[in-house]
C-alpha cells in the first residue's frame, strides 16, 4: 500500500532544474488514536516556498495548518516545516468506507513534491480472547501446548505468558518456547511445571489476561522390584512362603494412578523335618583287659541325626569290671590309700560349698521379703471405707487399715536407683537373659541422657538392634524383676506395664518399649487395609512372660462390627508381619489378647515384640479419625504469610512428632484442634479457604481449592499430609488475619475453621498444645503402681476362688465395666490379677482409688465372710 512506501512524487515545472525541486527531510508517518486523544501529523521540506496537506484527496483548510519558516544556514535555501491535528470524529467519518490517509505536498518555483502516505488509525483491543488456555492433567515428560490466540486489535496485540504470576522466559529456560502462534510449549513435563498458566495480551490500549489454565503434572506408581522369598513358614513339613513390593517406583503424585497388581505373592514351600538321632545296640562285651575291666559300644545311627535334629544323649561307650581268671587283684598300697583320703577331702568341701550356698540363699531371699513387707508400702493403699463387721475373727482382705490421701509410694531395700553408688543387686550367675550378659546390673526409676546412650550401646551389639530407631528421643527403657514395673514414652499415650510376678523371681530383664516412625519399618499392607495404631516394639524379642504384660498405645479407628475387621500384627524373627490376633473373634492362642476402647487399645501379650493394630473396611461407611491442626509463623518480616493445615491420624504419637516439628520451624498454633471422621469411600480430602477481608489481604492459590489423593491419608503410612495456603498482607501494618477454613471430603461432611488471628502477637490457642508430661519413663517396683502390693495380693486372694452369691471376680469385672471380656479373665492363672493390671494399665497415673476401694467394698457386703475379713 502507499502507506508503506517512503518515496515521494514530483511535478517539476517545464524546463526548471531538478535540484530545485522540493525535497523532504520530515514525512508524515503513521499514527494510532488511542481512545478520544487528537494526533498530529508533521512534514518538513526544502526549498519549498508553500507547504500543505491533503487527507483523503481533499486538502485541508488553510487554518487548520500550523506553519514554520526557517531557513538552511549551509544552503541558504527556504524551509517550511507544517503541523495538522486529526481528531476522531475526522477519522470516523469516513469509517468502513476506507482508511484515512494524509499526504504533504511542498511547492517551490521550480515544481510540487508529494510525500508518502501517513494512515490514521483508531487503536483498540477487544476484550474476549479468541481462543484461552485449559487447565489439564498429564503424566510427568509428556508434552503439552497450551493455545492462546488474543482478542482482536489495533495495532495488532503482543502475547506474553504468566506461570503463578510470574514471568515466562524460553531464553532462561530450554524446555519453554512460544510459537509464532503465541501459543506455549512444554517440550517435557516436570513436577516444577505443575502450575497456573495465564496468557496475556496488550497493545498500546489496553492489557487483557485470560483464565487461568491449571496444569497438573501427575505421576503414576510403579512397582518396586520383588523383596527376597522369605523363609518358610514352618519348621517341618509343607508351609508357604512370600515375598512382597511397593508402590515406591515411583511412588505415585498428584493423583497418578496406583499399581495395578498384587504387592505380595505367596507360594508354597517344604522344609525337611529334623530327624532326631537314635542309638544302636550295643556291641558285644570286649575281652577282660589286664586292668580287670571289658567294654562295649554303640553308635548313634538308628537313625542318625539329620536335617538339625538332636544328636544322642548319652555314653557311646560303656566299661565295667570283670572277674576273669586271667585278672589278679594286688593288695591295695600306699598310692590307693592316698587316692581315697583326696577324694574324701573333695567331697567335705563339695557339703561345705553347698551349706554357705544355701545360707546365702536364704539370707538374701529373707531380706528381700522383708524389704517388699515396709510399712510405707502398707500405707499408700485405700482409704478404709465404712464396712460394718459381722464377725470380727476372720482376717482377710483389708486386714490393714490403709490411708488413702497418701498416694506415692517409696520403696527401700536392697533393688537401688544407679545414684546410690554401691549398693547394687549383682547377678551371681553371669548370664541370664540376652542382652543383659554378665556383669553387675541395677533397678532404676528414671532413664538420663548418658544411661540412655549406654543402653543403646549395648543395644548395638544385637542383631534385632538393625530394626530399632537411632537415638532414644522415642525410647524408654528399665530393668525389672519379679515386683515388675512401668515404661512410659511420654506425650505419646504408649506404654508398658510389667504386672508383679510376671518375671519369674531370681531372674532380672532390661526392657525396652520403642515408637516406630512409619518410614523405618516396612509395614506392607493390602486392598482397604489400614495402618490404625503406631508401631510400636517392646523387648528384647524372645523374652517369654509368665504372665501377660500389657502394652498401651492409641488408635484412629471409628470401630463397628459391621464396618471394620481389626487385627493385631506382630512382626516374626525372620522380618515379616503376622497376624496374631483378630478383634471380635475368639482368640485361637492365650498368649495374645487386645481390648478396644474408644481412644485406645490393651495388648496382653506374654512374648515381647513389634505390634502394629491393623484394618480392614468392610464397607463404605468405615471412618477414621483425623486431627486437623493449623500452625502459622509466629512471625512475619514479609508481606508473605503462610497457613499450614495438617491432617493427622488422631493419635498423641503424631502430634507429638508434628508439634517438634513446628517448634523447629518457628510455628504456632493459630485455631482449636478439630476431629474429622474420613470414611473409606475413594473420594479425596479437599480444602479451601474463605472469606479473607479483600481490602487487607489475598490469596496466592489460583485454584480455588486444594486436594490430598484419598490412599495418601486412607493407608496411614504417611503421617504428616499437609497442606499450605499462600497468603499476601496487602500492607505491612496489617496484623490482623480474619478468614475461614473449609476441610471436607468430597461428597461426604466437612469442618470449618473460623480464624481470627493477631499474627504478631496472639498466643490464645498455644496453651491447647499438650505440655511435657512430668515424671520418669522407667518405674520400678511398687511406684509403678497405684494399688499397694500387700493390698492387691489380698484381693486376689480374696476375689479368685468363687465367692456365695457371685462375690467374686466376676462381680468385679462388672462394676468396672469389664465383663465383656470374662472368658479371657478365666483362662488365666488369677483372674483377679488381669482385671487389677488392666485398671492399673487404664489409671496410672491418675485414677481413683476410692472408687476401686468403693467396688471392692460392695462385694465385700455380698459375701458376710469376706465382708468380716475385710473389716479385720
């Protein structure tokens, strides 16, 4: 078009010289209305002694020019530069007929000189893009393009792209680029690009942007190579044998797809039976020897030992004296009678030997019967409670009228804490149970720093120890005899309660009870199964109890018959988990028994080891706990604020674990705590946030909610899920934070958080956080009990064998609420002793003895003997 031609067009007058002919050193050029702003136009020629404008082929009026005269100092020759105004309705005018042009033409005497075209356009730019980018979800290095075609506009619009607000540039980074089509590509898909994506468009008018596309860059799971075959089931005979992998290569993100397959496979497998060996007959006599003896012999073949089976006991060889006619006997001498006066000799030392060992034995076991016997044992015990007595010659039960405001104990005798120097208990025999080993060992009631690192030192020395946690933040440990004890992991509702004679007398254990982080031991699970409970370990492994200790830990299950099938799984030797305990069924072992109760369960168990509560949902509405907990900075130097929302399993191990967490980073609790029952229905956990003051306060999340994939929160296996809301203060003297905080489950119920925040200086909430519990993570000996040892053996004695009228354990039972678990307490030894360890195990260290006492009392009135006994 003319427009873009630059060469001007002259009318030289006939005969005149062209070097007189005007030229232009200013054209016109072409210009933009921008809304309703008037542009100006300009031309300048020498020598031109008449300059004007003509737009559209009409010339403009004569006043309408604004002129200038000037002359060329080097040439001398006349200048004449020339300015006009177009204003819109000019170029309106003549709108959709064509465009509007203005062409300068100069005069001199020797002719007329055109300039170019200058073309007067109104700018502007549409507001509706022709084509906006999508949101979309692709698996990580697949390729995405992300169209843009922007609105229409006058001059033509320049495109840019935004990731989360920020600036897109192919120059910094070799994966981007952007096609001459202005759309965006991604030549492979990472995990950094999951993002909003905003296409924006401007010109000299205006800037548009479109909607934001959220890409999601997901990954799908893969499995982990297979683990090695484990060992066979059983020892002898036909058993099976399994291997297991993760979800872990890569594990799967953003909502990728989980494995398709089984993650344990199962085979069988046969080992040979052990053989024991058998011994043959024995041979034939020998001849009689010059010593006046023969013998005979026999081997251990029939069978021989084999496959690890136990070799013969006994002599291979067997001699004896023989009267042969060949043998003389000599008349004993010197030598023989020497012989005799030593043997003798050995034997007097051997009586006397055993003599001092008896006394010792005695002396020990009388001190520490008296020792158990103090007074001050018999005063911490119940309060004696108004029992009228019918005979007053019967004594039994409450013999010993106790005080009950005393409720410490202190225990003195010869078992001594590690402070008193040099009274401790040495063991007489060396080696009694791994890993104590020989040496001398103590009772202690507390667990130092330095005691700790021993114990873990010696610990180290074991083959179990590879499986244990490093450090003994989350270890609690003490060694116990047959008064036994207490350990206790404090702000994590996990303990250990060794019941008196449990071990048996004479022998000493140090015991340990450890908390398990999910990510060091490999707890595999399958379909809707569920982790529900810590992991907890308790040992040293093999330590076999002559009756059940009971170990406390807390649980996230909603639990229904109709909706849970609840396991107890107890880790084996040889690495793998086994089930060791149904809940609700009949137990098919007496070495294992759980009660489930609403915030937490009680293991009986008789051997030591790494116990794990297991489910799995039997339909939809089986629901777990979770704890949704919000922490913020306490404090912020930027305009950036930072919301963490946390969605825990609801028991104290992992909020224990999150709030050092927060200590670490600086973080304080900014809203109450509250429970959210998430159900196995396969829908996501989503949250979102509302109602932020706009004039103060925005959020930086583009999406309008934010999602936690559904077996991310339902396996149990990651126990810190969280997620994080962007917020930017819109002024550095904004202090207060107003907004509210949806959490729910898609198509299932919610929680909301109302947060009213002072984020400088508000500390309202932080006394909800659960303080530092007081008191030792080891107890020994009658501290470790609430119920006196004289007391508590007198109601055993008292409650077993079964009472008149039912005043009995039984009756027990039932005024603490335990009757449903009669057929346990009745296959033990004494089961008085379960039900009084199982209130000690559910009290320590805050429950009501008078209520104890109170029930003790009732049946006591049942029965007129016990009731007399009791009141002597």
């Amino acid at each position: 078009t003319g427009a873009q031609q630059s060469a001007t067009v002259a009318n030289p007058a006939s005969g005149a010289s062209p070097d007189l002919l005007p030229h232009f050193q200013l054209e016109p050029e072409d210009v933009y209305i921008v809304k309703n702003k008037a542009v100006s136009l300009a031309c300048r020629a020498t020598p031109a002694t008449q300059i004007y404008f003509k737009c559209n082929g009409e010339w403009v009026h004569q006043g309408d020019h604004v002129t200038q005269h000037s002359t060329n100092r080097s040439t001398g020759l006349p200048v004449m530069e020339v300015r006009i105004e177009v204003t819109r309705q000019q170029v309106e005018k003549i709108f959709g007929l064509e465009e509007y042009w203005c062409q300068c033409v100069a005069w001199s005497s020797s002719g007329t000189t055109k300039s170019q075209k200058a073309f007067v356009r109104i700018a502007y730019l549409r507001k509706n893009f022709e084509q906006e980018p999508t949101a979309r979800e692709v698996s990580i290095e697949q390729g995405i393009v992300l169209p843009c075609r922007p609105p229409e506009g006058i001059p033509p619009a320049e495109v840019e792209w935004l990731r989360n607000e920020e600036l897109v540039d192919p120059a910094l980074d070799s994966n981007v680029y952007v096609t001459p089509e202005h759309s965006l590509v991604l030549r492979q898909a990472r995990l950094a690009d999951t993002a909003n994506y905003t296409c924006v468009a401007k010109n000299i008018v205006a800037r548009r942007r479109s909607a934001s596309a959220a890409i999601t860059v997901y990954v799908n799971g893969g499995w982990s190579t297979w683990t090695q075959w484990s060992g066979c089931s059983t020892s002898c005979g036909r058993g099976w044998q399994k291997r297991s992998r993760t979800c872990t290569n890569p594990t799967p993100l953003n909502g990728g797809a989980f494995c398709e397959g089984q993650n344990v496979q199962k085979t069988a497998c046969t080992t040979l039976c052990p053989v024991d060996g058998a011994w043959s007959e024995w041979s034939k006599w020998s001849e009689c020897g010059a010593e006046c003896t023969h013998w005979r012999s026999r081997e251990c073949s029939e069978p021989a030992p084999r496959n690890g089976g136990r070799d013969c006991h006994g002599p291979e060889l067997d001699t004896r004296n023989c009267t042969s006619e060949l043998c003389t006997h000599a008349a004993p001498g010197a030598e023989d009678v020497a012989l005799y006066v030593g043997l003798v000799a050995v034997a007097v030392c051997l009586v006397l030997l055993l003599l001092v060992g008896v006394l010792v034995y005695c002396r020990k076991k009388g001190g520490l019967d008296a020792d158990v016997a103090d007074s001050s044992i018999l005063t911490a015990g119940f309060q004696p409670v108004s029992i009228k007595p019918s005979k007053a010659d019967n004594p039994s039960l409450l013999t010993i009228q106790p005080d009950l405001s005393t409720t410490t104990m202190t225990y003195q005798g010869s078992l001594c804490p590690r402070q008193d120097g040099p009274a401790k208990l040495q063991l007489p025999n060396g080696h009694l149970l791994s890993p104590l080993g020989a040496g001398r060992h103590t009772l202690h009631h507390s667990s130092p720093a330095a005691e700790g690192a021993d114990f873990v030192a010696r610990l180290s020395t074991q083959s179990y120890f590879r499986s244990l946690p490093r450090g003994t933040n989350n270890m609690a440990y003490g060694t116990f005899n047959f008064l036994g004890g207490r350990l206790m992991i404090p702000n994590t509702g996990i303990s250990l309660l060794i019941p008196p004679d449990a071990i048996p007398r004479g022998k000493i254990y140090e015991v340990y009870l450890t908390l398990h982080k999910q990510e060091e031991v490999r707890l595999p699970l399958a379909g809707c199964q569920t982790l529900l409970s810590p992991i907890v370990s308790c040992g040293p492994p093999g330590v076999l109890l002559t009756r059940p200790a009971i170990l406390a830990m807390g649980h996230c299950v909603e639990a229904s018959a109709e909706n849970w099938s609840i396991r107890l799984k107890k880790q084996s030797c040889e690495g793998t988990w086994e089930d060791v305990l149904q809940l609700g069924a009949e137990p098919c072992t007496e070495l294992y028994y759980c009660q489930l109760e609403a915030q937490a369960c009680y293991v009986f168990t008789e051997q030591l080891g790494r116990f794990a509560l297991v489910g799995e949902s039997l339909s939809m509405a089986a629901s777990k706990r979770l704890k949704l907990v919000l922490f913020a900075p306490a404090a912020c130097p930027s305009l950036e604020y930072n919301i963490r929302v946390y969605c825990l399993s609801d028991t104290q191990d992992v909020l224990k674990e999150v709030i050092q967490l927060e200590k670490q980073l600086g973080g304080q609790l900014i809203g109450a705590p509250r429970v959210l029952h998430f159900k196995d229905s396969y829908h996501n956990l989503r949250l979102s946030i509302h109602d932020m003051p706009s004039s103060l306060w925005k959020s930086k999340l583009l999406a309008s909610y934010q999602e936690i994939p559904f077996y991310h929160i339902w396996s149990g296996l990651q126990p810190f899920l969280h997620c994080t809301f962007t917020l930017e203060r819109l002024s550095t003297s904004t202090c207060e934070l107003a907004c509210k905080i949806w959490v729910w489950q898609v198509e299932g119920d919610g929680q909301s958080f109302t947060v009213n925040f002072n984020i400088a200086k508000d500390t309202r909430f932080s006394d909800w956080l659960v303080p530092d519990e007081v008191g030792t993570p080891a107890l020994v000996g009658p501290s470790a009990f609430k119920i006196p040892f004289l007391i508590r053996q007198k109601i055993i004695s008292s409650l077993d064998p079964p009472g008149t009228r039912g005043a009995d354990w039984r009756t027990l039972a039932q005024k603490l609420n335990l009757d449903s678990h009669l057929s346990f307490f009745a296959s033990k030894a004494s089961p008085t002793a379960m039900i009084l360890n199982l209130w000690e195990a559910r009290h320590f260290p805050n429950g009501n003895l008078s209520q104890l006492a109170a029930a003790v009392a009732e049946i006591g009135k049942q029965d007129g003997a016990l009731f007399s006994e009791a009141e002597c």
